[in-house]
C-alpha cells in the first residue's frame, strides 16, 4: 500500500507539472488574440473565454503542488515540523476549493470574500516558505537534500509572481469589460495591452522556475545519486 501511495504521488506530482506548463503555455497564447484590436470584439470574446477557462487549470495545480510535494518529501523519510503535514493536506483542498469557486461565482459576495481571502493566504504561504528555508539552512536541517530546500524556496517565488501578475491585471480587465459590452475605445486597448505585457515577465519568469522545479526533483542535486551520477562524467 506504501508502495502504491508513494507511484500515485509521484504520479500526481508529474500531471500537476504538465497541467501547470501545458496550461499556462495555452493561456499566454490566447492572451494575444485577446488584446488584439485586428480582431473583432467577438472574437476576442471567445479567445478570452478559451483563456479564463484554461487558465482555472494551472491555478488548481498550484494549489496542489505544495501538498503533493510535502507528502512526497515525507514518503522519503523527511522530516516535518508538527503539525506541518496535517497543515499541508488541508492547505490543497481549501485553496482548491477557493479557486475553483472564484472562477465559476465571480462576482458573487463570497467569491469578493474568497478573493480577500486568497490575496493574504498567498502573502502568508510566501512568509512562511521563506522562514522555513531560512530556518533549514541556518540549522542545517536537512544536509542530505538541498535540491528540496530550494525547491520549496523556488515555490515560494511562483507564488509571488503570481500575486505581481494580478498587479498588472486591472486595465486588462478593464478592457475585457468593454468587450463583453460589445464595444472598446483604443485607450481601453491600451490599457489592455499595457497590463499584459507588464505580466508577460512574470508568466515567463514562471516558466523558467517550473522548468528548474523539475529539473532538480529529477537529477536532486547534492544527494548520493547525483553524486554517483556526477562521477561517470
């Protein structure tokens, strides 16, 4: 059962990557049909929708992947503070449950609630991966795994250039409700384009870190078989 438990997570953990990757890669491509003004306000109706929805994908990855990883990490005999592993499994499914309601009640007063809600649980998660990294190399808590500290760390950056991303989300929105209203001015178009490319970055930006995420779940830099792997070449 240990066994089966430990392959259905490392099987969650390489969905949740695609899912997150392939997902986010559909988002920033529709993005440009969206703010284009070529096309008519139908059209980039449509491409916003097509972007919303595939955007609800990576969003419930993220939530995830922090859980999936914890539990992985603890499958592999690593250690967690007390009550660290029953704070994570219900971590997922609340902010699971937060996202996936924001994005078919938006709008509503509990989803205003929610979107509070998920604005400071975001800064809290970024504050305490922080002090936990901190705290691990200061003690030297876990020498044998340093490709997990920084893989924890690294998290802790997506989770920010989310938030940076909705800072720049304001005009954009302001033109999508101009494009539901079946008409937008060419200075709402520039808001529009003018808050997806103070996004662009961070989308890229997060990208590269999944990318070295992976990276070093696979090779695990600084354990005992990367050091046997390291001494053939």
């Amino acid at each position: 059962m240990t066994e089966f438990a430990y392959e259905l997570f490392i099987i969650l953990h390489i969905l949740g990557f695609v899912y997150w990757l392939g997902g986010d890669v559909g988002v920033f491509y529709s993005s440009g049909f969206v703010v284009n003004p070529k096309y008519s306000a139908e059209t980039r109706m449509v491409a916003s929708k097509i972007m919303m929805d595939l955007d609800l994908i990576p969003r419930i990855c993220m939530t995830l992947m922090l859980t999936i990883g914890g539990t992985l990490a603890s499958m592999q005999g690593v250690d967690h503070y007390p009550g660290q592993m029953i704070a994570l499994w219900l971590l997922a499914p609340v902010w699971c449950f937060m996202v996936i309601y924001m994005h078919f009640s938006h709008g509503s007063a509990l989803s205003k609630t929610l979107g509070t809600v998920d604005y400071w649980l975001r800064r809290a998660l970024i504050t305490g991966i922080i002090a936990s990294v901190v705290y691990t190399l200061a003690t030297n808590r876990l020498p044998d795994t340093p490709w997990l500290t920084a893989k924890v760390a690294l998290f802790a950056y997506l989770i920010f250039a989310g938030v940076m991303i909705r800072r720049h989300l304001p005009g954009f929105i302001v033109g999508l409700q101009a494009l539901a209203k079946g008409s937008i001015t060419d200075e709402q178009n520039v808001l529009m384009n003018k808050g997806l490319n103070g996004a662009r970055p961070w989308v890229l930006s997060i990208w590269a870190v999944v990318f070295i995420e992976a990276v070093l779940g696979i090779v695990k830099p600084g354990n005992e078989f990367a050091l046997k792997f390291a001494a053939i070449f």
